[in-house]
C-alpha cells in the first residue's frame, strides 16, 4: 500500500521533531471498517488504538494520565 503521507511531509516533520525535540503521540479512532495506523506510524513516535484504552476498566483514569502526562 503506498502511503498517504508524502516523503517532503515526513521530511518536514522530522527535521521539526529533531529541532524542537518534540514527539508526537497519536492517538487512532480504530473504529469502522478503515483503521489502519500505517500513516501514523511514519511520523509518530507512538500510536495508541482507541480501542486500547479500555473504558470499563478500572484503571481508565490512570491510562488516560498517562497519556496526557505525556504531553
């Protein structure tokens, strides 16, 4: 499958990532029939699924604290 993202998109993002020493999490609405992360993952340092983080759980606060200490 040939990527969405463009070379010079990734590029740039790069070279912004190297020069901030920013990071970028993303965070994929896996629901439908389309829920790929291929693109995600070519300028994300990490890509959490939605459907990772599980609501019913207990320890949903803790996940979601862990995600925006992140930030």
């Amino acid at each position: 499958m040939e990527s969405v993202v463009s070379d010079k998109l990734i590029k740039e993002i790069d070279k912004w990532k190297n020069t901030t020493k920013a990071r970028i999490i993303s965070i994929l609405i896996d629901i439908g029939t389309y829920n790929s992360d291929a693109s995600l993952k070519e300028f994300s340092n990490q890509v959490i699924k939605l459907s990772s983080i599980d609501e019913n759980s207990d320890a949903v606060n803790d996940q979601v604290s862990s995600l925006f200490s992140m930030i």
